[in-house]
C-alpha cells in the first residue's frame, strides 16, 4: 500500500468524521430502514429505498476513511526542523513576479487540499515546484497559457 501524506490536522478532521458516521449518522439510517420496513410493502416504499441508499453511501465513506487514515503518513507539522526550505506541510507566501500580490499556502495532501482555505495538495504543479527551496528563490510555474514565476517571501512550519 502506498503511504501518502497528511498533516496531523487532516487526520483529526478524518477521524472525526469517520467517529459522526459510526456513532450517529449510521445508527440513525438503520432506525430509518427499521422504521421504514414497519411500513409494510418495500417495492414501493420511497422511505426505505432512501434510507438504504443512504446507509450505502454511509458505509462507503467510513470505508474510505478507514483506507485513507490506514495508507497516510501523518506529519505533525509543529514538529518540522526550521531549515528554512519548504517541505510538505509548511506555510509558504508567495508574491507573483509579474502581476503583484502575495498569496499564502499551506502544502497538504491531496485529501486535505482546499484552495479557498489556502491549502495546496503536495501533488499540485505549484506545490512541487515549491519543494525543496527558500525563502528568495524564485520557481516557475508551468500554467495554462504561459509560465508564471513566484518568489518565496516566507516559510513557516505552525
């Protein structure tokens, strides 16, 4: 099984989604089926079929989950060595050499990713062009329609 990165807080919100399904949204869809099955006739019971359908979801996101938490390396990104050079896991501000602006990401796994919250999957173009250097250096970027440059302005590891 391939190990695949996950920061220490990607794995509480796993773990607590996967201790909602098992302990709350699962015991209350088999009191729905239960409910439902009291009906009488389920050919053509809407409720039932619902119900089921959504237990089936249920069962394959806990799957999931399990399968996600069980292949992760999880990395506390507090417990990161200061080098100063980004790693997965850090928080990297970038500015834009052509256009201005400065943006602020955090590398994460692919899981975790969430561009609006400012978290980049280490897969992405920009992450693994960001791998390895410092805070000065400046990377390209391959994007669609032209390469776009980026200085490192910072590196934290929170």
């Amino acid at each position: 099984m391939k190990r695949a990165p996950m920061t220490l807080r990607g794995a509480e919100l796993l773990r607590a989604e996967l201790k909602r399904l098992k302990s709350e949204d699962r015991p209350r869809v088999i009191k729905a089926i239960a409910e439902a099955r009291s009906h009488g006739d389920l050919s053509e019971n809407a409720e039932y079929h619902a119900a089921r359908e959504q237990q089936g979801f249920i069962e394959g996101r806990i799957m999931e989950i399990e399968s996600r938490l069980a292949a992760a390396e999880i990395i506390d990104v507090a417990t990161l060595p200061a080098t100063g050079k980004v790693v997965f896991g850090a928080t990297v501000g970038i500015e834009d050499q052509d256009e201005g602006g400065t943006v602020t990401y955090q590398i994460v796994g692919e899981d975790e990713a969430d561009i609006r919250a400012g978290r980049i999957s280490i897969t992405s173009p920009i992450a693994r062009a960001l791998i390895g250097k410092k805070q000065g250096d400046v990377v390209d970027v391959a994007a669609p329609g032209k390469t776009r440059s980026y200085e490192i302005v910072s590196v934290r590891y929170l």
